[in-house]
C-alpha cells in the first residue's frame, strides 16, 4: 500500500471513531434527558416552597423506617383465633363498631358517652387505609406523648377518645369493656413490626394553603355535599328506637368536644379529603384541597361541648401549628393558628 493510500485509510478510520463517539454520547445524553424528566415532572422544577402535612404530622404515632411498597391492610377476619381470645377480639370489634349500643347515654352495659361509634371517627372499625386506623397502635405503645408530655399506653389513648372524641368518662383499665377494646386493637395491628410507619396509617397527606381557612366558603361546601347526611344544624342522623347515628352530628352536645384531635382543622380536613362525602377514597376523593380545608374550618367554628384542656402539651414549644389555644412559643394570635394561614408558623417553628 502506498503511503498516501495508509493516510488516507487512518484518517478515514479516524473520523468514523470521532462520528461514533459523538453518537454514543448524544444517545447518553438523550437517555439522561428521558430518566429526568420522568422521575423528576415539571412541577418539582417550579419554584417556591411547598409546605405539606407528612404521614408523620398528621399522627402522633412516630416511626423510624417507612414502609411503601405496599398499602396496609386490615388481618382477615379468619385469622381471628378460636376460644375465649377469640372471643375478647370479636367483643373488642363491636364495641368498637357500635360503641352507643354499649357505652352510649341507654348503652346496655354503661352510660358513660355521647352515643356516637369509635369508628365514626376510626373508620371500618378502625381498619380503613387512611381512615384514622389502628394499624400502628399496637407496635408504637407504650409511647410519650407531647399532648400529656408523659409516657401512656394503650388503654389511656382510649380513655384520651372516650373524654375528647365521645365527650364522655374513662373506662376502667381493668374492665371487661376495655380489654376487649385493646384486645381489638392489638390484633388489627398485629402484622406491623414497631419502628415500621406502613403507607395507610393515619391521615392522608396534604398541602396547607397559602391563605387562611375560610368558614364561609365551607358552609357552602357543607350545604352542597354534607347536610344530606349530617343535618342542617350538623346534628347527625339516628332512626327513631336506634341508640346508635347513622351519621354522626358534626357539632352541638352530642358530637366531639373541643378538646379531640378532629378539633384541629388540619386533622379534619385530611380526615374528609381521604373520606367524604360517603364513597369517597384516598384515590377517588370527592373535595377538592381547599373544600376540604374550608369546610373543616365551617365545622370546628361551630358550637360544641369543652373540655379544660390547660394541662394539654405542658411544653408549649411543641403546640402543632394549628392547635386552637395558647399560650404559644410564637407571637401568632390563637385565631391564625386556628384558621391559619399556616406557612408563617410552620416555617417560625422549623
């Protein structure tokens, strides 16, 4: 081969590895766009903070290792054991159920609470996914709680319902009734390892709003997509003979006293966003985020029973941002921590 000839062959060869090179670089490059763009979407590159309501905030249950692969699920009913454990469980699950029948102001065994169910506000009998459930109760007590700022266990987060959310008495811990209840709850639970925070536990997350909560927005969202069920007056609905609601009263002397985790408007609207109207789910809902916020201030505004909560979080610097009393640790007015807007306190307290 002459001379001329090998020049001209290297610099042939020379130039399809530079053309080739190119080209596995911009097929790199593509690839790394297409990777981009689909676990990161457009919104995550809009600018400003996002300040959202986490798993964890929406629960007082704490967790060290998020589980996510799967959504929670209640044990079958099967799976219940035979003989007198058995037995406690199913008791455990009617009261819970139907709470009223047993407990209420006529209840067959005491008449220590206001006549609604346990799971008017622990859904399914406190089995539903994002329902208020008790899948991480069993695997998270005995705990501190900021609320009390003392360590409690199971039974004495049942009382905390029966004084705040039925507006009743305390069961006795050594009660038949109360046994029964933290049987129930032990077994509904029984699946999840302590540490674990499964997805489905407490409430749904969502985002606060950049502006307050507005009342009367919320009484329009109440009239059209509550009152059915609920009442004009928010009073509930029970048929005539029943010691148990049908639906239970939002507001007035039969409902949940102000001192009950749903008081806070946070923890109800992402109650009802997962949840209400009837049929709504976590992946079908049926509000929109502000209609949930907006008719979750509408119905804490109204009138309820009250409970002396000043012994409540006796470190004020660990108040939720949207607990309704002071004193706080912050200079906001008990008025925007109750209705908000949030984001200025909750970024004061981060």
């Amino acid at each position: 081969m002459k001379l001329n000839e090998e020049k001209n062959l290297i610099d042939f060869l020379f130039n399809m590895t530079k053309a080739v090179g190119f080209t596995v670089f911009a097929v790199f490059i593509l690839l790394g766009a297409v990777i981009f763009t689909l676990f990161y979407p457009s919104n995550a590159m809009q600018s400003g903070p996002s300040i959202a309501l986490s798993k964890s905030s929406a629960t007082t249950f704490t967790a060290s290792t998020l589980v996510e692969d799967y959504l929670w699920e209640a044990p079958d009913h099967s799976t219940i054991p035979a003989g007198a454990a058995g037995e406690q469980i199913k008791y455990g699950q009617d009261l819970v159920a139907h709470t009223a029948k047993y407990i209420g102001p006529t209840g067959s065994v005491l008449q220590i609470s206001n006549g609604m169910n346990c799971q008017n506000c622990h859904l399914g009998a406190g089995t539903k996914p994002f329902g208020n459930n008790y899948s991480l109760v069993a695997s998270s007590y005995p705990k501190v709680r900021a609320r009390s700022g003392k360590s409690e266990n199971i039974e004495k987060r049942v009382n905390d319902c029966f004084e705040r959310s039925l507006n009743g008495q305390s069961l006795s811990p050594k009660s038949k009734e109360m046994e029964a209840i933290v049987a129930y709850i032990k077994w509904v639970g029984k699946d999840v390892k302590k540490g674990d925070n499964v997805k489905g536990s407490g409430l749904l997350e969502m985002e606060v709003l950049d502006r307050a909560t507005s009342p009367e927005l919320g009484k329009a969202v109440y009239v059209q997509k509550c009152q059915t069920c609920h009442g004009q007056e928010g009073q509930g609905m029970k048929t005539p003979g029943n010691p148990e609601f049908q639906y239970p009263p939002l507001w007035g002397k039969h409902s949940y006293n102000d001192g009950a985790g749903l008081y806070r408007i946070s923890n109800f609207a992402r109650y009802v966003k997962a949840n209400m109207p009837l049929g709504a789910t976590h992946r079908n809902p049926q509000l929109t985020d502000e209609e949930a916020w907006d008719v979750a201030a509408y119905v804490n505004t109204m009138p309820r029973p009250k409970k002396d909560t000043r012994k409540d979080w006796p470190d004020i610097s660990k108040k939720p941002f949207d607990h309704p009393f002071g004193p706080y640790k912050d200079s906001y007015s008990e008025h925007q921590h109750k209705y908000g807007p949030y984001k200025p306190i909750m970024i004061s307290k981060n």
